[in-house]
C-alpha cells in the first residue's frame, strides 16, 4: 500500500500500464534496481539522523497500545514488541527489529495487545484522559475516528516532534495527507507496523477453473486496460453452477463470485467514487451522491444481486476462505489477509491475485483502496504533557525505518511475492496494487454510517439508493458539523 518504497517510485513511474491504452505492465525486473530492497547509498539516504544526545542512558520501555479484530488471527498485529523468535519470517524479521532497535536506541518495545476493536475503546479513552498509559497507539480505524471526534489524539505535524518527517518514503505520505483534517494530522500509516498492508482490497481468481472453462486470462485484460466488471461478471456467470440435485444455488454449490458485505467498500471506490473529499480548508463533506456515481453503483449491484452468480458471506453465511480453496468460487473479493490463508490451505487451488476491476474501458486507471473498518493508524494521545517528545519522535522514526529495511522485504519479497505470488504476472499486480491506493477519507470516518448503509445494502438486495442517503445525510452532515466546531 505504501508506501512510497524507493524502488516503488521508480516502478509506478513505468506502470502506466494500467491504463485504458493498451501498454502493457512491467516487471521488476524491467523496473530501475530490479529488486525492492533499496541498495546502500539509498538505505543511508533515507536513514534517521538521531544525535546520540537523545537516546536515553537507560533502558527505557515503550510501551504501544495494539487493537485486534475479534480474534480473527490473519489480521492480528504480529510486527510490533515480539517477545520470542520464530521460524515464521516476518514475526522473524520483527523480533530482529526490536534487538537492533533496543541496541541502537536502548529502548525495549512492549506491545500492549486488546483483542477485541470497539470494545477498547472505552478503557482506551479513560486511560488517555488520565495521563500518558501509553506512549504510541496502533489504533483500528473504526476507534482512530472516534478518538479523532473526541478529540483525544496530538497532531502529529505538531513541532515538538522534532524527528517526525512524513516524507520519508517509509511512511505513508499519500495517506498522512489524505487523512487529513483541517491542517491537522491525527495518524500516520507506514513501514511502523505491516498490518495496514493487510487491510488492502485485491481480488482473487482460480487459474485452474478459469483455464478450463478457456476465459481470458484476466492478467491479459489488466494489461490492456479491459479489465472491467462487465468482463468477469460474463466469466462468472458462465462459472457458476449447480454440484448437487438441489433446485436452488446452495454454498455447496459452485459460485462465479464471492463477497462478503465490507468488500463492497472497494467495489465503489474501484470505480472512482469516493464518499467524500475535503475542501480548500481541510473541511470533509459527502460528495458520492450525483447520478452519475448512484448510476455506477447501480450497475455493480446489478452483477452483485444475480444470486445465482454471486454469493453474499454475510448475507447467506459460510466461510469466505473456504469456499475459494475448496474450488468452488472462480473469483474471491478480499484483502491480501486472505493470501496467507489460502496458501497455507494448500488445497491445490492455484490462485491470482488481481486489483478490483475498472467500471468500464473508458475508466483510465484502476484505483486500489483499503478497508474502512480495520485500517491500522499510528497515533498519540494529547494528554501526554510532561513527556519526551523528541524522543518520541526519534523512536517513530527509527522503528519505522527498522520496519522498512527488515520487516516489510520480508512480509512483501519473501513471503508475498516468494511464497504466495509464484508467477511474474502476480508479482507485477502485487506491485502495482501496493503502489495505487486511495485513501477515502468520509468512508473512513462513517459520517453519519452513511457510507456503511449503502454498502449494507447488499445484504437485502436493495436498489434504493435515494431512499438511503435522505435518511442518514442529516446525520452525517451533523456529525461533520459537530467535529467542525470541536476543531475551530
């Protein structure tokens, strides 16, 4: 998702590709330096300049508030304070961070983990109100929001971090700005933790199935701008069908397409519509409503609500995963967390991983976007007043950077692009997903659960999109008013 990775840049300025015109994609290996990882003169480059003055004489613990998602492990937060080494290679590269960081820095990393998302938040806001529990916070968007409307978090471009400096390609400089409101900087996503790479929308193929039923290889139409919905719409609906005596399209049955309610998020986003956009003075407001964006909404809806053809996981149940690596799904909606899953299942599937499609070949790019609810944010309460801010800042930075030059090669060249993505085309659509992320900013924020009631609306099939933005627009408008006047 990233981040503005050294050798990214030099490929995203060679991928063009993803264009309605025809190019075609490159490899890495045709990109400048081949290989991700930055040489030497670059890694120096870009390393934090922290004078020894600032290091504490003593070990001193940091201790970084983490949120999970109910315990569903492919989204846990395994990066941050790893107290044991494992065979496994990011969790590997992570615990090697924490011992480089404690020698350079004398500081010792303690993640301090809440398993459950919203239920945190509660004692979250309490301790954060008393005083400085914690020195960072990995906050899951859903609460980063809410702790933003409660005006609990510092901003970060505040002066007293004196070593923070978004620009450095190991933070998220699209999406420190993108999240951005009225000037200020509640969060900042990059190489500090790689679960936010997790949260990122991709689509999912079974190469075999598509091969034998002789579809277009959708890397193919990526490549030449024609990979839209209406193309794998027609794949899928030629895909699905009936493995049992049932007069009905069960689970157990074969699907063209699979989705679960939350994907739907990406859906629209791919088709260039955001919810909203910030004006001039850093002002959010809902701007998705025209008849063009309703009209475009609609269409997806239409593949969607062919339920003999699509299957819904949250409207019909059963397991997400599972139905993909049984073989019974041509095309999966996801994130990258399903990678890990699906290879570890070894089912025998042989699987792609794609962008969500463009609307139409008329549409110039194809636009990657993130989940809105599990997005993970780096944060800091306000309330801290007597503490080490310099300091705090310098350990931002060094971690971030630790995570740039040891965690994210692994978690992206080895086990993305070494273990998962073994073919060329995967590792191309991987680098290009990663490198092409919009960041909606009202989506993110639920104004009002507008946002989440459109997307709810697959559940029930519903088409009114009117009747939905009449009924919580004046909410959401609210909600944006009332954080106007906290931020004024």
């Amino acid at each position: 998702m990233k981040k503005t990775i050294v050798l990214v840049l030099a490929l995203l300025m060679l991928l063009t590709a993803c264009t309605g015109g025809g190019e075609t994609l490159v490899t890495t290996s045709d990109a400048q330096n081949g290989n991700r990882q930055p040489s030497e003169e670059e890694t120096e480059d870009i390393r934090p300049q922290i004078p020894e003055e600032v290091l504490p004489d003593q070990l001193t613990e940091f201790r970084i508030f983490t949120q999970g998602w109910y315990a569903h492990a492919p989204l846990d937060i395994v990066d941050i304070g790893i107290e044991e080494d494992s065979d496994d290679v990011v969790v590997h590269a992570a615990f090697t961070r924490d011992l480089i960081l404690e020698e350079k820095m004398n500081v010792s990393v303690v993640n301090v983990p809440h398993p459950e998302c919203y239920g945190s938040y509660n004692e979250l806001a309490n301790e954060m109100l008393a005083g400085c529990t914690y020195d960072l916070l990995i906050l899951r968007s859903a609460v980063y929001t809410t702790a933003v409307q409660n005006d609990l978090l510092m901003d970060l471009s505040s002066s007293s971090l004196t070593y923070f400096d978004p620009s450095k390609p190991y933070w998220d400089e699209k999406a420190y700005e993108s999240l951005a409101l009225f000037g200020k900087h509640f969060g900042v996503v990059g190489d500090f933790s790689i679960s936010d790479d997790l949260t990122l929308f991709s689509l999912y193929f079974n190469k075999d199935m598509r091969a034998a039923y002789g579809f277009d290889n959708p890397y193919d139409l990526v490549k030449n701008g024609t990979w839209t919905y209406e193309a794998m719409y027609g794949m899928a609906k030629n895909a699905a069908g009936q493995l049992n005596d049932d007069e009905v399209m069960t689970y157990d049955d074969r699907w063209g397409i699979t989705y679960l309610r939350d994907t739907v998020s990406g859906m629209i986003n791919s088709v260039g519509i955001q919810f909203g956009e910030t004006d001039e003075d850093g002002l959010p407001y809902v701007s998705f409503y025209t008849q063009e964006n309703v009209d475009k909404i609609l269409r997806i809806f239409d593949y969607l609500y062919d339920t003999d053809t699509c299957y819904n996981i949250h409207a019909r149940g059963g397991d997400e995963v599972k139905v993909f690596t049984d073989g019974r799904a041509l095309f999966t909606f996801g994130g990258i967390y399903y990678a890990p899953q699906m290879r570890l299942a070894e089912s025998g599937v042989e699987f792609g991983i794609l962008p969500y499609p463009k609307y139409d070949i008329e549409q110039k790019d194809y636009i990657s976007s993130i989940s809105p609810l599990f997005l993970t944010v780096l944060c800091n309460s306000k309330n801290c007043i007597s503490e080490d801010l310099t300091l705090k800042s310098a350990v931002m930075e060094q971690y971030a950077y630790y995570g740039h030059e040891k965690v994210l090669p692994a978690f992206y060249d080895i086990l993305l692009m070494g273990r998962i993505a073994k073919d060329v085309e995967t590792q191309e659509i991987l680098d290009f997903i990663f490198g092409n992320v919009a960041y909606d900013l009202v989506n993110i924020f639920n104004f009002g659960d507008l946002p989440f009631f459109v997307i709810d609306m697959t559940m029930t099939s519903n088409r009114d999109i009117a009747s939905v933005y009449q009924k919580y627009i004046a909410r959401a408008e609210g909600q944006i008013s009332k954080l106007i006047q906290k931020y004024d």
